[in-house]
C-alpha cells in the first residue's frame, strides 16, 4: 500500500463506516484476505463468497495481529473496524482506488495459454520495483488483490487478466485501465462455456476494444502467428488507427517479425530451453531452465512486450537469465536414482497439453516415460472430443517413434486419453484412475531409477498432490 494509506482513507474509498472514528489516520501498510496467511499489522478484509465466510473469522484475524478489519459484520471488536455492505466490492474498490493513485505504466496480459509465464517473465525483464500478478490473480478480486500490493516504489504495474465468460475482461480492463496490452493467443480453453473457438475469440478481443477506444492506451505486443491474434488486431486498429500507440510484434516464422526466434530447442538430456532470438537488427542467447519449446513463444512474447516500454537490448540481455519457470508450470525437477520429474500441475488444456507432449518427445528419447495426466476440464459438450484427440496424438507417437511409455489417467473424461491409446497401441500399459487419492496410492509404485515423471492435469485434478509423494 502507499505509505499515505489510512483508515479514512480506506472508509471513503469503500463507502464504509469506520469505527471508531478516532483511528482515522492510522497508517495502513498490508491487506490480507486470509487469517492463514494474516502477519502482526496487516489490516484483515473479511471476503464472502458461495462456500465460505471471512467475517466468521474477523476475531480470528484479530487474535492473529491484525491492526484492523473491513467486514460485512455489525459485532464490536478492539481495533478500528469499516463495516462494508458488500466486503468484495470493498476490495474493488480499494484496488481501483489504487489504480486510479498510480502514475506508472500499467500492462495487461491474457490468453487462452501462456498468460502467467509470460506475465512473470514480463515482470523480470521490467526489472526491480515491479509489481505483478501473483500466481493467477486474475479476476476481480485477484486483480484488486494485486493492486493491494503497489506501494510508494512501484514502477510497473503487470496485470494478468483471466475470463470465464463473455464482459469479463471488459469490466477488468473498464476498472483498471491498462496502457499496454496483449493476448498471447486465443486456443480452446473455456471453450466449454464460450460455445466455440469463435466465443473465446470475441471474449479476448474485449481487450483490444478497451485499448482501441481508451486515449489513454499506448500499445499492444502482438502474436504475428495466431491468426485470431491477428484478426482481433486488424478489425479493430487499422479501421480506428490511433497516433502514438506502440506496437511491437513477435514471431516463431516470421522473420519481419520485431521479435523473432530465430532458433530454440530443449536440451534433449537436461530438458532446458536453448534459445537464438533476433530483436530488431540485434541478436541475444540463452539456455534457460525451463520446460517445454513452448515457452519459447512466451519468451519472446515477454521481450515484445518490455520493448513497448523502451526496456533496452541490454538490459533484456542481463535480465533474461533469471527467468524462471512458475511454480508448477514447466519446473524440471532432478529426484534421487536418476529421475527426472516434470512438473506441470498448475492447469492444462488441450493445446498446452499437446504443446508440452512435442516437447516430452525430444527429452532423452531412449529413457522411459510414466505419463500421468489429468483431466481437462471447462471443455464442456467438447470435452470428450478434446480429449480424443490428446489420445490420438499420443497414440501417433507411439506407433511411430515406439518410445517406452507407461500412461495413466485420472479423472474424469482423461479416460478417455487411455482409451484411445488401449485402442490403438494395445502394447502400451496404460490405465486410468477416477481420483487423486488412487493417484498417489498407485503412481509411486510405478516409478522406477531412471524415469522421466511428466504430471500435467487441469488444477481441479489436483496432481501437485503427488508431487511430495514423488519427491
């Protein structure tokens, strides 16, 4: 928070009642919206949503050190207390508030993959004194959360903005007002709820109409291979062309491109990312310990999106090497008897799937694999289709490449997967298991000295759960 932050403050930005009124200009340093998480001074907002209630716990919160509280309930308590009619709209508002205070530049990022790698790697090539999303913060409350966190040495602001439906970007950028923009790509994730690739196409466009009308926006990192990337754009900037918006694009194919990969590859025995990219005239290098040639796009993504904000060659350069994977999101992982562990339990969907499966194919072709992945879900009447197709994919390489595979599933519509593999590649061991709880009971005794582990599942599936069984 800013160091001028105080209780009145908070009062009138939430149109709450403070009490009592002589702690008006106590000094407000940290919100927490969690008593687990709560430390001694920070002031404790008492969130409600369908299965739990924060004000249950404002004594709690108390008890733990809080110097205040912003809540829903009318009970009397020891340190200044704002009642709030509605303790999440509370929360919005001092996260626009927040917004509407800081003078930085503000970047957004959404897609349907890649959005918070790229938002973390835009965040380390910024360098100090950025504040960014942290995990994936990425709706109303998560973005308010995020804004909680900018205090009087913030430079850049980097939101990442997630959707479920259609208005939802709209109403986040309409409430925090981004400058710089970008969608990393527009794929089938949500396409459950979205009707088609088309819906998810006109809710992530939401974005570009926000930067196309706002005077304030000042430029767009732009995917020159995603096509609806690129339709999004046409449709909306070079009908409306604004002067003085940056944009700054970025490539795999195109050498045009003002970024461009001119070569990556993974490290077929450490799994590393090795990566040749042109900026402009300039060219830099980096092996990177990350996961996945899909994360290559995400890189250059990044350094488009820096170069919008006239980040230098240079300072890419020296920054680029601390990048590393989020957690759960491409994390190389070396466990005892010569195991590898690849850990990409954050969330799946179809594209990113079958994006880290080309990967898993070039690393150590002749180790076996134990493939543990989970559902896919959000897909909704598409989902078995999807998943399908994940198997087809897989059985492709198998009976092309006949790599030493063992597959299991969990969940749901995963089974799928395994039985389109038992179908075609019936030398396979393959199997599935309807929960997590089987998961950790069975993988371990899977495992064997020498095997590369690849767990990759939506977040609902929970496989981060085998991890501390793998470790």
């Amino acid at each position: 928070m800013y160091a001028s932050t105080t209780f009145e403050q908070l009062a009138q930005w939430t149109q709450g009642e403070l009490s009592p009124k002589g702690n008006a200009r106590i000094p407000v340093v940290t919100i927490s919206t969690d008593t687990r998480t709560l430390k001694p001074g920070d002031v404790y907002l008492a969130l409600k949503g369908e299965s739990f209630d924060g004000n249950r716990f404002v004594k709690e919160a108390v008890t733990a050190g809080a110097i205040g509280v912003i809540c829903e309930s009318a009970e009397e308590l020891d340190v200044p207390k704002i009642k709030v009619r509605d303790s999440l709209e509370a929360l919005i508002a001092i996260g626009e508030s927040i917004r509407h205070l800081f003078t930085g530049p503000v970047l957004a990022i959404t897609g349907s993959a890649g959005k918070s790698s790229t938002k973390d790697m835009v965040a380390t090539l910024l360098g100090k004194d950025t504040v960014s999303s942290p995990a994936s913060f990425n709706n109303l409350m998560g973005v308010s959360r995020t804004l909680c966190l900018v205090n009087d040495k913030t430079q850049n602001l980097v939101l990442e903005m997630g959707m479920n439906n259609f208005g939802e970007i709209a109403e986040l950028c309409q409430r925090f007002r981004p400058q710089f923009g970008m969608i990393t790509n527009i794929g089938d994730a949500h396409i459950g709820k979205l009707g088609g690739q088309e819906g998810i196409y006109r809710a992530k466009k939401e974005m570009f109409e926000f930067l196309a009308k706002d005077s304030k926006s000042r430029g767009i990192a732009l995917n020159a291979d995603d096509l609806w990337v690129m339709e999004a754009y046409k449709s909306l900037f070079q009908l409306n062309s604004k002067t003085n918006f940056g944009l700054k694009t970025y490539s795999l194919k195109q050498k045009t491109a003002d970024v461009f990969l001119e070569n990556g590859f993974m490290d077929p025995e450490t799994g590393f990312l090795n990566l040749r990219i042109k900026i402009s005239s300039e060219q830099i290098s980096a092996a990177l310990p990350i996961f996945g040639e899909h994360h290559a796009q995400n890189i250059i993504a990044a350094i488009a999106m820096v170069q919008l904000l006239e980040v230098s060659v240079e300072q890419i350069k020296a920054r680029l090497v601390n990048i590393r994977p989020a957690s759960h999101r491409g994390e190389v992982i070396q466990l005892s008897q010569d195991k590898i562990l690849i850990d990409e339990t954050y969330n799946s969907n179809p594209k990113a799937l079958i994006s880290s499966l080309d990967s898993l194919k070039k690393l150590a072709p002749k180790r076996r694999k134990v493939l543990v992945i989970g559902e896919m879900r959000e897909l909704g009447g598409f989902s078995e289709k999807l998943h399908e197709q994940v198997g087809d994919y897989l059985a492709d390489w198998l009976n092309v490449d006949n790599p030493a595979i063992e597959l299991i599933t969990v969940e749901g519509d995963a089974y799928k997967i395994a039985e389109r593999v038992k179908q075609r590649c019936p030398q396979t061991l393959t199997s599935h298991l309807p929960s997590i709880q089987e998961a950790r009971a069975k993988v371990p005794e899977l495992i064997r000295g020498g095997d590369i582990i690849f767990l990759k599942g939506s977040r609902g599936v929970k496989l981060d759960q085998l991890l501390s069984v793998l470790k």
